[in-house]
C-alpha cells in the first residue's frame, strides 16, 4: 500500500482527503508521524505555499513515506479583486478563527450586488524529489449570512456553487467532495497515483 503525508493537521481535510483517496492509499497527517513545527507558507501564490509546504516536509520525512503532499486553498472574491486569495486562512489576522475571517468577508461584501467568488485549491505531490500539481476549481456565490447543518469548515457556510441552493456547510461530505475545489483536485491526485 502506498503511504503518503498530507502536510497537515486540519482534521476536516484530512477526512475529505482520506475519503477522496480510498482504501488503498495511506494517508497519515503530521501529528500522526509526529513531525512538529511552524511550515513556511509565505509565497505569494497558492502554488508556490503548496510547493513550499511539501518541500519543508519532503525534506525532513521522505524515508516514512513514498510521497509527501501538500495544498493551499484560496478564496477569490470578484467584488474584492481576488482576496481575500492566497491569505484566505489568515484573511482576519494571523491567529483568526474560522468565524472571524466570515464576519470580515460578510463586513467588506456590505451593500455589493456582486457577489461572485471562486474556490481553488492547488495540490503539490512531491515523489523522489519530484513535484507534480493538481489544481480544482469551482465557482460560486458568498451568502449575505451563515447556511450551516453543522458541517463543513472556512468559508464552508457562506459559499454556495453554482446550481446548487445550499452551502457548501450545508451538503453531506460525499456530494462536497465530488464537487469541491479540493474535491476536484484530490480526484485529480487519485487519477494520477492510480496509474
């Protein structure tokens, strides 16, 4: 069975990832093999933060596993110009929460008409030294307020993909992932290590 490190401890992408991926890929987070420490995340593109992410990572695990890999998610907000983009994570500050870069975003789309938004997300998989990127992409709308059954994480409850009438916090995690961003570029990954 093939063993690869996802380069993070965020328990919702790990499980996304995990299901995505299937039974026959072994995907074990930081915490799990132990690996502790701050991850340079300071590119100015997702590709870059994904690239630098499973190089930091790479560099210090490659005898524990066949791959590392790593992604960066941006949130790009037409009526904002692109942000809050490759700072999504930190939109509200560096120790924000979830909520709080929310109630940011809701604050600066205030009174705008406009309120279309993409989700990307750029997977880095570096093999033998090797990276390789899978990118997904799915367009949408941010809602004026939260729409949350409980699930789903970041912008999860004010993002809603075209031609659906719910958020993405609102759908159970099997349609998500089928039709994410991440999802989109996860399948991607699997398509590749399946061959």
């Amino acid at each position: 069975m093939k063993r690869l490190i996802f380069a993070t401890n965020n328990k919702h992408k790990l499980a996304e990832v995990r299901a995505a991926l299937g039974e026959n890929i072994e995907v074990v987070s930081l915490a799990d093999i132990g690996l502790e420490g701050d991850i340079p995340e300071t590119a100015d593109t997702l590709q870059g933060n994904a690239l630098q992410k499973a190089e930091w990572v790479w560099e210090r695990m490659k005898c524990k596993a066949d791959g590392v890999f790593a992604d960066d998610t941006g949130l790009e907000v037409e009526a904002l110009g692109g942000a809050p983009g490759v700072y999504s994570a930190r939109y509200a500050g560096e120790h924000c929460s979830f909520d709080d870069n929310i109630d940011k975003l809701l604050a600066a789309l205030d009174g705008k008409e406009n309120r279309r938004a993409d989700f990307r997300t750029v997977i880095c998989l570096i093999e033998n030294g090797e990276p390789r990127y899978f990118e997904g992409r799915v367009d949408g709308q941010i809602l004026t307020e939260r729409h949350t059954n409980g699930e789903g994480f970041g912008y999860d409850p004010v993002f809603m993909p075209d031609r659906f009438a719910v958020s993405f916090a609102e759908m159970p995690l099997d349609v998500k992932n089928r039709i994410s961003h991440r999802g989109l570029a996860v399948k991607k990954l699997a398509e590749y290590l399946s061959k």
